[in-house]
C-alpha cells in the first residue's frame, strides 16, 4: 500500500487489480484492469458463462457487461450471462435492461447471440446433480439442527461452460461475513439445500458475531463446495462505496484473478470502507432501505448491518414504506412461524422442525439475538417496522407495526454523539462497535466462541 495515498496496487499470476480505500475510480481506470485481465486469461474459443448478481447489490454492472462483451464476443465460442438469483425473485424486462445498462433492441443489435439467463432454484429442470457435502461435525455440534449432510446442486448452465466468471461486488454480510466469492454459486445459482445450511449455521452463531468476519465457517463451506466445479473459474471482485458515507462514493476497488486471492483483496478493502466504526453503543437507530430491496427477506438487512454497534435494550427502526411483502419465495413459511430470537425455534425444535432451517434463521436474523426461557422471549434490541406491511400483519408474524407518517428522518440527524444514528441508504454498510475491530482476520468457528 502507498502510505501517503491509501492506494494498493497486485499483479501477479493470480491476482490483478487496485483498490484506494481514499478515491473512486474513473471508468476508465477499471475498464482498463478489466480489459487487461480478460486479455491474460485467454478466452477465445472457450464457452464463457458470466456470473452477475441481481439488483441488490450497488455495483457499476453496466460497465462490466459493455466490457466484457467487447472484449469477449466474436471470441469467445459461446458468451452467456446468468444472474446468480440465490432465492430472490426474477428480474423483470425492464429491471434487467436498468441492470445491463443496455436495453434488449440495443443488446440484440450488438450482441444478438449472449444470452440472458436468471437462475430459478425452484426449477428442478434446470439443475444437475453434484452430490453431498458431508455436515457430520457440524450436526452433531448443533445438537442434530443442522442435517448431517446438504445436497449439492447447480444451474446446468454452470457445467455446460468451459469458463465461469464471477463479476460483482464484496461487502460485509450477515451470513457468511463478507459477500461474494463462491457465493456467487452457491447459493447464488445452486438448489436451496446449502442456503437453508450456511444460513442456520448463522442464525446459531448470530449474525452479529458472524457479519464483518473474514473466516467464517459458511465461507469455508461454499469455497469447499466450489472445488466441485469443473470449468474454470475467474473472477472480477468489486469494491463499492455508496452514496452517504465518509469514504468517496463509488467503485474504489477492483480484483481480477482466482476466485480466493480476487475475493480476499476484495474483503480487505471493503473492511475498510464499508465498515462504519463507532466508539459507543448506539441506542436508536433509523435504517432508510432504498427500493433494491423489495421484499423484508432483503430489507432486513437494515437491520443486520446495524445490530452489532445497537446497545442492549437499544432500538432500530427500518423505514420503508414501499416494502409490503414479507419475502416473495418464502411468505407463507413465514406468515406461520413469525420472526423469533433463535432459542425460541431450538428450545421447541420438534415443534418447528419440519420447516426449512434457512427460513428459521431468517427469522431470527430480523429481530437479532435474545433469549427464551420459562415460554418468554426476550429481545436485545427493539425493531419496529416503518414498512407496507400492515398493522395486522405485523402482529401476527411478532414484529412492532410503525405508521411510516410518524417517522421523521430529520429528527435522527446530526446526533451520533447523542448514540442516535441516521442511515439515509441502509443495507450495505456495516456498523460495528470500535472494540470488535480487531476481529475481522479472526477466524470464527462452529460453535464458535469470541
């Protein structure tokens, strides 16, 4: 790293790219990494199938497919792109043309023959076979919670392509410590199996011990996993900061090469930007979620990312009006189980175990960490919902209905120093306490004690 200008610079065998935790880049700056990278890996006459995330995540995607496109069509033998959905809904028409950047008449006049896929994990028609994964140690340390093994399954289109490359950014996340990597296959473009794992693996660690994590036993899963892919897979990690945060807005980071070495750059230089440190517990917190989250299995996230820096008995509200779903794959799970602290699901597991375990631990998630003892559960921390989700629908899933009209977000500025905290674009940056900022290299472990 420059000391004077916060920049690193890699180039090696494995790993290309620059990062500057004080400056965005140009366009021109990351397409020319991009350009160079795809030049090293020699991609003619192989099937090419690229790796994007959906609209949840804040990434200068159109840069990127317009590049690789020219640098790749007419070359490459085959150039696909799959948005890696995970269990999130289909992308409309006209989102994915925001998304690409390019409209379809636009897209089918420059490069009629890439095709546009979205990964739909409920089509079993559209997966092949990989296997188990054995969870032997971790059953038996969960007290028989977690399955003893998980089903591997993938999108066909990941065997059928000669290269994968993974394109999208890194930032700090509540299942698996930091985004990105082989998440991008599983679960992004995989069956539900290993998302139901990875995601009870975090609910009984607690997201607050898990998110900000380097090592974290679900990313040791996934990069297992992806040792069971035969095409070779590349990578182009981000590095985004958005808008509202004291880092400069924007791309500022950009890791080509392997998918570990591209991911691990990529995390080091997201623990530096996108992970807000503060001195204090913050005691009442208002998290503004912006329209990329549609549903509250997305929007929750507004919650995730500021429970680790909340105050025992603090309070953190999550304003968006426009959020009047529950989760678009999983509501009516969630309609019968509620949002719980995670004892109140294990210590009456017969009574919740025929549900999915990654619906559970959803749950428990949303409203954080607690307790259950003698039929009474307890919360750490107070959530209301200033969402669309109605008064009545709030009660019965056990979350605190706010009417959004009485919510005033002018009226949590400019108090940080009061413990009171404004979010105006919740969902990506991490709020941590300043005394947890060594654990970030800290590898966690399952059952796992700090």
């Amino acid at each position: 790293m420059n000391p004077q200008t916060g920049e690193t610079r890699v180039d090696s065998d494995s790993l290309l790219g620059r990062g500057d935790k004080d400056q965005a880049m140009t366009d021109g700056e990351a397409m020319a990494i991009m350009a160079e990278a795809l030049e090293r890996w020699d991609l003619a006459n192989q099937r090419v199938l690229v790796l994007f995330p959906d609209g949840t995540r804040t990434a200068p995607i159109p840069l990127l497919f317009r590049q690789i496109c020219d640098s790749l069509y007419g070359r490459a033998v085959s150039l696909d792109v799959l948005i890696t959905l995970g269990t999130h809904r289909k992308m409309s028409p006209e989102a994915l043309e925001r998304h690409l950047g390019m409209s379809q008449e636009e897209r089918l006049r420059s490069y009629p023959e890439v095709g546009i896929y979205q990964h739909d994990w409920k089509d079993e028609r559209s997966l092949a076979e990989l296997g188990t994964v054995s969870l032997a140690e971790l059953h038996e340390s969960s007290g028989g919670v977690l399955p003893a093994q998980a089903r591997l399954a993938v999108n066909r289109r990941l065997l059928e392509a000669d290269v994968l490359l993974i394109c999208g950014p890194v930032f700090p996340h509540e299942v698996l410590g930091y985004s990105g990597g082989s998440a991008y296959l599983f679960p992004g473009a995989s069956s539900v199996e290993i998302l139901d794992v990875i995601h009870m693996i975090e609910g009984l660690l607690t997201s607050s011990r898990v998110i900000g994590r380097k090592w974290t036993p679900a990313r040791r899963l996934l990069d297992a996993a992806l040792e069971r892919i035969p095409a070779r897979v590349l990578a182009a990690h981000l590095v985004v900061v958005p808008e509202g945060q004291p880092s400069p807005a924007g791309l500022v980071g950009l890791y080509t090469g392997d998918v570990k070495p591209s991911w691990s750059a990529a995390a080091d230089l997201s623990s530096q930007v996108n992970v807000h440190y503060v001195d204090q517990p913050v005691q009442k917190a208002l998290s503004i979620m912006p329209k990329m989250y549609e549903d509250l299995w997305t929007g929750g996230k507004g919650m995730f990312k500021l429970d680790p820096a909340i105050s025992d008995g603090g309070e953190v509200t999550i304003y968006a009006p426009h959020i009047a779903e529950l989760s678009f794959a999983y509501g009516p799970i969630l309609r019968q189980i509620g949002y719980h602290v995670m004892p109140y699901f294990t210590k009456q597991w017969n009574r919740f175990k025929q549900h999915p375990i990654g619906v559970l631990s959803h749950s428990a998630e949303v409203v954080g960490s607690g307790t259950y003892e003698n039929g009474v559960e307890t919360r750490r921390v107070r959530l209301r919902m200033a969402t669309g989700l109605s008064r009545e629908l709030c009660r019965q899933v056990s979350l605190e209905y706010l009417d959004p009209a009485v919510v005033h977000p002018e009226d949590y500025a400019g108090q940080e120093a009061e413990g009171v905290l404004l979010v105006p674009k919740a969902g990506e940056i991490l709020y941590q306490l300043s005394s947890r900022r060594d654990l970030y290299e800290v590898p966690l472990e399952f059952p796992g004690v700090d």
